[in-house]
C-alpha cells in the first residue's frame, strides 16, 4: 500500500503536511521544558550566554545550576549532581522538586 498522499508525509500512522508535523514538533518540545543542560532551564544561569551551562559543551557544571542532589528537597539522599546529572540528564528526584535555599 502506498503511504505518501500527495503533499504529505507519513510518521507512523499520522500523515500531515510537513509544516504541520514541524508544528507538533515544537508543541512537543514546549511541552516537555526546556534541555536541562541549557542556561535557561535554571533560574540562576538565566542571565548566563545562550547555550549549555549544566554541564556546558566542554562539560564543566557551572555553580549557577545548582545541580548538587543535596540542594534539591527529594534528592537529598543522593550523591553527586541530580538536578542535572553530569551529563545533563534529570534524575527522577528532580521533578516536581523545590530547590532548598
């Protein structure tokens, strides 16, 4: 059977035009937050260059991120970094998690 209708792409069983997939694409995206590596994703690095603080691309975690498991009321039982670990994935600790001050 041919899964290509004309001006349409097929992912799984969803065929749309391409602008609509790129669309839900990036509904997807908003919906799932912002990289954790990025600046953006932590309220102390927000004043920080575009790009990767937590680790950044050289992956340095910068004090800004406040990654350490013990500052993170859930992870305070854990080692290391957690919120993000060091290479920039949430561990399950993290969400819904209030950073301690």
């Amino acid at each position: 059977s041919d899964h290509h209708l004309k001006g349409c792409q097929c992912v799984a069983l969803f065929c749309s035009p391409p602008a609509m997939q790129a669309i839900a694409y990036l509904a997807f995206a908003w919906l799932r937050g912002p990289d954790p590596k990025t600046c953006a994703a932590h309220p102390n690095c927000v004043e920080m260059p575009l790009g990767n603080c937590c680790p950044d691309d050289s992956g340095t975690m910068w004090p800004c991120c406040e990654a350490k498991c013990i500052m993170h009321a859930n992870c305070v039982d854990k080692p290391g970094n957690c919120c993000p670990r060091d290479d920039g994935t949430l561990d399950d600790c993290c969400k819904g998690n209030a950073t301690l001050v």
